[in-house]
C-alpha cells in the first residue's frame, strides 16, 4: 500500500489560480489601498504594505483552515468584534486616505502601511475573510487536507502577489499624470469613497439583524 498523501489534482488546481487570481485582482479594501499608497508614495515605498498584504493573508489562509475558523464558530461573539471593529477601522482608513496629502504625524506627512500593518489588517478585512472561507471550504480537498492546504497557501501566494503588484503599479503610473494637489486629492477621495462602499455588505447584514 502506498502512504502518498493526495495532493490537490488538476481539476481543482486550476480553478484555485483562477480563484485566487480573480478574487485578488478585483477592486478590494487591499487594493484600493495599494493604489492609494502607490500614488501618495511611490512603488519602493508601498513594498512592505504589499508584501505584508500578500504574506498576511497567505497566513491567514493557513491559519483558519488549519482550525482557527472553528474558534470563531464556537465563540461567534469574537468573530462578531472582529468583523465590526474591521468595519470601524476601514472607515478610518478610509478618512486617511481621503486626506493622505494634508494629515501629518508627528508633525510629519503621513506615512505608507509597514509591513506588520499591512498583515494584521487582513484579519480585519472582510474580502479576506470572504477568499479564506471561500478557498477552503471549495478548493481544498478533504482527503489529505493539512498538505492540501500548505499547497494551497504557497499556490495563492504565489498568484495573489503580482495580482496586487498591478494596483501599485496602477497608483504610482498616475504620479506621472496626477501633478496638481487638486488631482491627487480628487483620486484619495475617490478611493476612499470605494473603500466605504466595500463595507455594503456588512451594513446589509446589520440591516437585516436590526430589521
């Protein structure tokens, strides 16, 4: 008998960089972000946001499939927190965004995300939580799951980097257009107004709890 762990075949592998791919490409709290960052501060500035956002949520995809989500299943209330202090903390982000070329701290101009900032904020954004779920309840297959997973943490990471590279590339291309203080301040606030439309979910959810 073989002891061979079955690891993800081709039929699911293939959906799974699909997934992966489209769900991190696509307009999100991390990405609109990663523009934003890339525009006020320049591609070699925002690198550790994008490598925090891109080694984070591979940890986060580790983490909660290797049993984490059940702590949340078991004590709703913790997931609950979380999900709405996350919902706090964008809107917040969002005021920074929209004043990035006037806040100062410390009587200093803003700065971009570190590194530890950017992977601590996946575990408040809820388009993170949605592609963790997601992932691993569809494309992870039961038989031989733990090694499943490790391969498919390294197969999203791999895909979700250049994926969000495309964002900071975007925002530091407009450097080149976006001179005037007026057309920069236009941008942040257009991305600040697509990060709070991102919290539609969430606040259909508590319209409903309160309904």
């Amino acid at each position: 008998m073989s002891d061979t762990i079955p690891l993800l075949s081709a039929s699911l592998l293939g959906p799974l960089i699909l997934f992966s791919l489209v769900s991190s490409i696509t307009p999100g709290p991390n990405n609109i972000m990663l523009a934003s960052s890339g525009l006020n501060f320049g591609f070699r500035r925002t690198l550790p946001h994008m490598f925090g956002v891109n080694i984070g949520f591979s940890l986060m995809i580790l983490l909660v499939g290797a049993g984490l989500g059940a702590v949340f299943h078991g004590s709703p209330a913790i997931y609950t927190a979380l999900k709405y202090g996350g919902a706090i903390y964008l809107l917040y982000l969002a005021w920074k965004i929209a004043t990035a070329g006037e806040i100062r701290e410390g009587g200093r101009r803003a700065r971009p995300f570190t590194f530890l900032q950017a992977a601590a904020f996946q575990w408040v954004n809820p388009k993170a939580w949605v592609m963790v779920v997601g992932l691993a309840a569809t494309y992870i297959p039961e038989s031989g799951f733990f090694m499943n997973l490790v391969v498919a943490t390294i197969v999203c990471g791999i895909v979700n980097l250049p994926a969000i590279g495309v964002w900071v590339t975007f925002g530091t291309a407009l450097r080149r257009v976006l001179h005037k203080p007026g057309a920069i301040r236009a941008f942040n606030l257009t991305m600040a107004t697509l990060l709070v439309l991102s919290l539609y979910p969430i606040a259909l959810e508590l319209a409903a709890s309160m309904g």
